[in-house]
C-alpha cells in the first residue's frame, strides 16, 4: 500500500522542511525502500523559471526540463533519484488547471469552489505522482507556514487525503527559541503552532523542533504534554555545520523507531554516507574557490554549486571555504580574487554584472587561476577570448548588445521571434559529444554525457574557427555537431567551462566531474603558490647571508 509523509512548517519560514524532508527521505532510501517527493508551493506563478533568486533561491532544473524550487534539488541528492516537473505542485498549476477544466465544460455546470474542485484537483495531483513513481512512500513538503492564506487549500487536501486513505504521517517542523541569560527553550510557539494545525483539522504525529542546540528531556516532555505528540515523536534537529551529517542526527535521535511504528513496516537502515560525512567533518585539505556571480547575497542562489562542492569534499577530503564575490565589485578591482586558489562564474541573465564576470575570467587567464564557467559562465568566457585573446574589442553576446560588432554569443534560431520568458527556453537534460584527446575526455572518461540545460544564448558558429585557432578548443558539442557545449585552453588543464549545468546533477556519492576537477586543480595551484613563497623566502634568506 501506497503510504505518505506530508511534512509542514510552523512559527517561521526558512527553518530547513526541505533538508529535513530530504533527510527522511535518504533514511528510508537506505534502509531499501523506494521513495519519491513532492513539494507543494503554494505562490501563484506557475512554476519558479520566471522567479529572481533574490526572491525563492536557485531555479533548479529537471531532466525533463521543469523549473522547480530548489527543494527538489535537495530530494534529487539526497535520495539519489531523479524527479520531474509534476513533482512540484503550485498554486498556478492547480487553478490554471481547474479553470481550463471549467471552459471546457468538465464541471457540467457546477459551480466550480475551493472545495471540492480545487481540493480534488490537489489529490489527483499528488496520487498521479505516487502511481508514476512506483515508490512505497511519497513525502509532501507543503511549502510556506501553517496560518498563511496561500497554503490553505493544500492543507484542507491533505487532511481529506488522510480521511480517505488513512495510510497519511503528519510531521511539523517548529522552531524552539533559546532566550534569556539562562538560553532557556521556549516551547510556547510549538504549541501555538500545533493549535493552528488541530484547528484545520491535522493532528501532527511527529514534531521536529528546530533549536540551536538540542532539546532537553523536559523540553521535549513539555513539547508532548502540550501537543498528544508522544515524547518518542519529538526529534530534535539542533543546528549542524552541514547538511548531510542531518540524518545521522535525526537517526540518533529515533526517528527510525518512530516511522517504523508509524508506517507499520520494519526500517533497516544501513548508512551508504559513513565515509563521505567523516570526510566532511575531518577533511584533509582546503582551498578557497570564489564564486563570482550577482546573487552573492543570497547564497541560495548558487545552492547547488554549493552542494556540489560539498559533494566533492565527502569523496576527496578536500574542504572547500567559499568566497562569495559580487561580480560588479570585480569590475573595478580584480584584487579582490587575489587569495582565491580558484574561480567560478555561474549562470544567470541580464547585462548587470557581467563586465565583473569578464574582468574576472580575464584574471583567471593572465594569472594562471584554475578556473570553471557554468552556463553564463562559459559565454563570458568566449567573450573575454574574444576580446582579450582575438583582440575583437568589444566583443559581446547580443543578449547584453545587440549591436555589437562582434556577436560571439547570439539567440538560438529557435528562440527568436518567442516573446514568453517562462519555459520557452532550451531546457533539460541533453545529450553531450565529447571530442577525444581533450580535457573534457579525461575528466569524464566517456564519450557521451547528458547534462542539464537551461539557456537561450550560444556561440556564434561564424567565430568558433576563429577562437580555436587562439589556442582554444570546443571539446564537446551536442549531437548534432552544431552547439558548443565545452570550452578548454590547448595544454592548460585548468581552465574550462560549459554551456551545461553539471551542478543540477552532482550527487553526494557522484559529484560533478567539473566541480571535482576544479577542487583538484585548486588544491595544485594552492600547494604550487605556498612552494613557491617558501622558495622565495629561501632565496631571500640566501642573499642575506651571502
């Protein structure tokens, strides 16, 4: 029998439902079971590909080409599976839906309501994922806060759902402030919250309580006198300097012996992260990578070059410290790089920031700085070829200038003349040709990738002989030979990038080849500077005593 796990948030946002959603998932993951999520966002846009990332955080993208909330980014990882766009349910999917419905006569002349049209189309919603996935246990991340107007409808569904099929687990994500000289925990805005979710009708049968550090027995007594929450059902999830040492936590804390009760089956975990997390803890060495990008502010903007580095670290043990640079600061003052071992350019859009991004790729190439362009990444650094390598001034993409003498990046065919911005770019996973005797051959071992696409940009084919001609190579195209998908300098292995985003596909067990290989080529060039130095003061020594 098809069985959920439909997790909410409580007192404030941004408490981590989706790390905590993920990590229930990878607990039953590796305890054999099959799984599969949902995440339920209740803002009205109908997916995230037109949101700014100041707003939600990264637009994750799916193999199918589905712009999606970056939570799904968290379930891929790590549940080590692969999700499509349907697993993402929105305000704007479920009324745009009912409303063609409506025009098309579907409801024969009912008056179309909240309840049962819209509540019914959320459960068919949900059923459609669990029936396709094939998994034992879906988890719903029911986005934004218990009390919020916006997620409304989704909970009244989802208690329906546990009325119609009963097989339903609540679990409530809640914040227990410590406050005062003694730090005491707070239980009261638990309680608040609970009271709110009994009053729509949920009772919650697994509290997790955020706190910044772990629930005392008494805390957690009170939690359950106040909520008929047993005291076995409240985890604490205290706050971890990474994510992915979270299950372990919430395993210590008897989550297991809770679910197995709960969903009546037997959890055998066995934790596939042992090695990978004492990496994370204990790491061997460390560099700095700066990710140079307009977002800076907001780190969950770039979350999964984030992750992927994260995933490096816990197969290397090599840690990476990031330096968040704003790319208009590095416009007018490349310094700022001076201490980096290593440089990223990530993806994005609009002209603001990317004279920075350019000044940057620019430092990279006259100092010898490993560096790795991603998406947007890697037409800047056709374009800084352009410019500084051809000498063609005022070489652009005609994103940025449409008049640009020299426009080494253009539109696609196919996106001329499309004035929708919301799914209409080239999206998704794709398949990649990679040339032999290159850079990219040896990094990936393979002739054939498929990675995860998500521009309308590429490079002008009128200026690839051009480029190549320079010292440069496109070593990867798709498969028809006609876009440029790899970017690499002829006997440097440390500069590369790619029109694709291997970030969106890097795994915990499996991180992304070209993050990888940037940590390593980091790793090379910070041991080479400290050689160096030392020699330096060696030389220095030698002449004074001379």
């Amino acid at each position: 029998m098809m069985q959920y796990i439909v997790v909410t948030g409580g007192v404030i946002s941004g408490l981590g439902k989706g790390t905590i959603t993920s990590s229930i998932g990878h607990i039953l993951k590796d305890s054999g079971i099959k799984v599969s999520a949902v995440k339920i966002d209740p803002y009205i846009n109908y997916d995230a590909g037109t949101m700014n990332p100041y707003q939600h955080g990264e637009v994750f993208v799916l193999d199918d080409g589905g712009e999606v909330d970056l939570d799904l980014g968290n379930y891929e990882r790590f549940m080590n599976i692969n999700l499509t766009k349907n697993n993402n349910i929105t305000t704007g999917k479920v009324y745009l839906e009912v409303i063609q419905k409506e025009r098309h006569g579907d409801y024969l002349g009912k008056t179309v309501q909240i309840i049962p049209h819209i509540t019914d189309e959320i459960k068919r919603r949900i059923r459609d994922v669990a029936k396709s996935s094939g998994a034992d246990i879906v988890l719903i991340e029911v986005g934004g806060t218990v009390g919020d107007i916006e997620s409304m409808p989704f909970l009244e569904a989802l208690r329906q759902l546990k009325r119609e099929e009963s097989n339903v687990v609540f679990a409530h994500v809640t914040l227990v402030p410590e406050i005062g000289p003694t730090m005491e925990q707070k239980t009261k805005p638990t309680q608040h919250s609970v009271k709110s979710l009994r009053e729509i009708g949920i009772q919650p049968d697994i509290i997790f309580a955020r706190s910044k550090r772990r629930l005392t027995d008494e805390t957690k007594a009170r939690i359950s006198l106040f909520t008929d929450v047993p005291v076995e059902g409240i985890i604490s999830v205290s706050d971890v300097e990474n994510v992915y040492l979270l299950p372990q936590i919430m395993v210590k804390e008897g989550l297991i012996t809770r679910l197995s009760k709960l969903l009546n089956m037997d959890i055998n975990y066995r934790d596939s992260w042992s090695e990978y997390t004492e990496n994370i803890r204990n790491p061997r060495e460390r560099v700095k990578i700066a990710i140079v990008g307009k977002y800076v502010d907001l780190h969950d903007a770039y979350i999964s070059h984030k992750e992927a580095f994260s995933h490096v670290t816990g197969n290397t043990g090599i840690a990476v410290d990031i330096m968040w640079i704003d790319s208009e600061t590095v416009r007018y003052d490349q310094s700022v790089l001076a201490e980096a071992d290593a440089i990223l350019i990530p993806g994005g859009f609009g002209y603001r920031g990317v004279e920075g991004k350019i000044a940057a790729t620019k430092y990279a190439l006259d100092n010898g700085i490993p560096f790795l362009g991603i998406c947007l990444g890697f037409q800047v650094a056709v374009i800084a070829v352009a410019r500084y390598v051809l000498g063609l001034e005022g070489a652009n993409s005609t994103e940025f200038d449409e008049k640009t003498k020299y426009p080494v990046v253009d539109i696609l065919p196919e996106q001329k003349g499309i004035k929708d911005l919301g799914g209409t770019m080239r999206l998704g996973s794709k398949k990649v040709i990679i040339k032999k005797g290159t850079l990219a051959h040896r990094i990936y071992g393979t002739d054939v990738i498929y990675e995860r696409h998500r521009h309308r940009y590429e490079v002008n084919p009128d200026y690839i002989d051009m480029i190549e001609k320079a010292g440069f190579r496109f070593s990867a195209t798709d498969d028809e030979g006609m876009r440029m998908e790899i970017l690499e300098k002829n006997g440097d292995d440390s500069f590369i990038a790619t029109q694709y985003h291997s970030e969106f596909k890097s795994r915990p067990l499996d991180p992304s080849k070209v993050h990888l290989h940037l940590v390593e080529q980091a790793l090379i060039y910070k041991q080479r500077r400290i050689r160096e130095k030392h020699e330096g003061y060696a030389t220095a020594a030698s002449g004074q005593s001379q």
